[in-house]
C-alpha cells in the first residue's frame, strides 16, 4: 500500500464579491476551481515532483495533503487514513505525527523572537515529548554547529535557515515531508546543497518527500515520478528519466525546452507561448489547447482523459506525437 494516496482531489475557492455588492451589481458567484479531479500514489520512500507553472494548483495540492486546506471533493490518505473523515482522534493524532511540511520562504516561516532550539524543538514539546539534545543533533545532521541553537534566526544567511527549516521538520521522525518550493528563494549554488542534503536525509531516515516545483530542472535528479500539472489538472505523469527524453504530453516538451542546461550555453531558449488562461472561466475541451501547437477540433470540445502511457500517464489527444526542438 502507498504511504499516500490520492483520489479525485478537487478544490474550488470562492472568489466572489461581498453578498451586498453582488446583489446591487446583480453579479453571479464567482468560483475559481484551483485543483481539478487530480489523483495519484506517493509509495513509501520515494519522490513524488509536482511541477508546473505559477497558477498550477501545486501549492494548494501541498496544504490539502498536510491538512492545511480541506478538500472540496476527493480524498486524501495517508497511511490509509483521511484526516478529513476520521472520527478517531487517537489515529488523527498519530498520522498527524507523520507529516512535516518544508515551506517555500525561509524567511517567513521562523519565528524571529525565538531561538533557534526552541524553533526546532517545537514539534516535539507541543505533543509534550522529550527534546533533551534534539536540537543539537539536528543541527549538526544538516550541516551546522550544535553551538547555533542558542542563535536567533536573523543571525544565518538564507541557506541556513533552509537548513534550519529541515531540522524542524526532521524533529519529530516524520515519515512525509511536504516540501513546498524549498530552494526556490535561494541562489543556485546554494540550491544545490540544500537539495543534496535533502536526498541524503531521505536516505538516512526512510522519509518519502512530496517536492513541490516550478522548476523541472531542479527535480530531475529528486524524483522517482514526476507529475505535471496545469490549470489544476495533471496532465502527465512519468519517471524523470522518460519524462526528459520523450515527454508525452505538449506543455511537458515546453516546460523542458523552456528550462535552462548547463550543456546548452548560447542556445536560444524559446519561452513557453500564450498565458495560463483564467482559471474562473476556463477553455472548454482541453485547458492546453488555445497554446498547443497540436490542437485540433476535438481538443476544442472534448477534455482527454488521464490514461496510461508507456510507464506513466497522460492526459492528451495526441500524445507522443510531439518532439523537443533539442535534446534533453
């Protein structure tokens, strides 16, 4: 059984003007769904990528599997238990134990009048544990002096308070970590290093990661299954290592010949054309098709279904019939 399994998650917000102000204007609801009918497994110990671009719905995706955000329709489950529809507090308690979430900005998410071992030893004293020398040790796990737990956060650079925000994570011996956008406010140099800690950490501790990025480049060598995401659909899923070279589905080509390569300097990068289109009112049939250079009628009026493909899945008329204009 996975460790996470998620079905026909869905959720729509309420965008609407004031009761008021719609009732004077005779406006209708608005109503802007941010994740559509997305499903997919997260087996023990492995990497799970969500990737797409701003406006995919990957973050919301993230606080829905945390617990942060209740679904509008679907399930999430974790170790085969729903958060949203179990009555037992005890099992609630326990899965809830589990999961740890690694946020998009390391200086928002620390609190800045506290001190470092109270920051990281927090997940483990709210549930009334012991935290003797746990904050310590984890310091000097991901890479910084035990002697920094006496430190406030203003005191480390942008990458050290990434470091700082593992550390928290890793307290209380979660088996899921969220990680919401982890390196994308670092510089690339540092990115790196907070993403090699990370891999080692998975390896040292049995964790299973659901890394959330807008950056296919970064989750290349991360992921064991990578999933991507548009309007709020996922449209493809694969293994990184067929997902770089024979991507299925159009807007996972774009992505990819978007993305910058370290073995390409001087090539003309072709940015993905159009815009995400207005997830209020969105195209009829396939979301992709008004920027696809594939669409034909039938993408106009009929929405493709998420089916497998080769070692995935894919959610397109016309898959694999779409090349990259260079090697990945």
């Amino acid at each position: 059984m996975s460790l996470v399994s998620i079905k026909n998650l869905t959720r729509v917000f309420d965008v609407s003007k004031p009761w008021l102000n719609r009732v004077i204007e005779r406006l209708p609801k608005r109503m802007l769904t941010a994740v559509s009918d997305v499903s997919f497994e997260i087996p023990a110990r492995t990497t799970y990528a969500l990737v797409g671009e701003s406006g995919s719905g990957k973050s919301t995706i993230g606080k829905m599997v945390v617990g942060l955000l209740r679904p509008s329709e679907g399930t999430v489950e974790i170790e085969g238990i729903d958060l949203f529809a179990e009555t037992d507090p005890a099992k609630i308690e326990r899965v809830r134990s589990d999961i740890q979430m690694i946020f998009q900005d390391p200086f928002a998410s620390l609190n800045p009048r506290w001190r470092v071992r109270d920051i990281i030893t927090e997940p483990v004293t709210a549930r009334g544990g012991s935290a003797e020398g746990l904050a310590e040790r984890l310091l000097e796990q991901v890479g910084l002096s035990a002697e920094d737990a006496a430190k406030y956060p203003h005191q480390f650079s942008g990458g050290q308070r990434q470091r700082l925000c593992v550390a928290r994570a890793l307290a209380s011996e979660p088996k899921l970590i969220v990680c919401d956008e982890p390196t994308s406010a670092l510089d690339v140099s540092v990115q790196a290093q907070v993403l090699n800690l990370m891999s080692d950490l998975k390896d040292q501790h049995g964790l299973t990661y659901l890394f959330i990025s807008h950056d296919l480049t970064v989750v290349r060598h991360m992921a064991d299954t990578i999933g991507v995401l548009y309007l709020g659909r996922l449209v493809e899923e694969a293994p990184p290592e067929v997902l770089f070279t024979r991507p299925a589905h159009p807007y996972t080509a774009m992505l990819i010949d978007a993305a910058p390569r370290l073995d390409a300097f001087g090539r003309e990068v072709i940015p993905p054309e159009g815009e995400i289109p207005d997830p209020i009112d969105p195209p009829k049939g396939c979301a992709f098709h008004p920027r696809c250079p594939l669409a034909t009628g039938i993408c106009k009026s009929e929405r493709p279904k998420l089916e497998p493909f080769g070692p995935g899945r894919v959610a397109c008329h016309h898959a694999g019939q779409i090349e990259l204009t260079s090697a990945a």
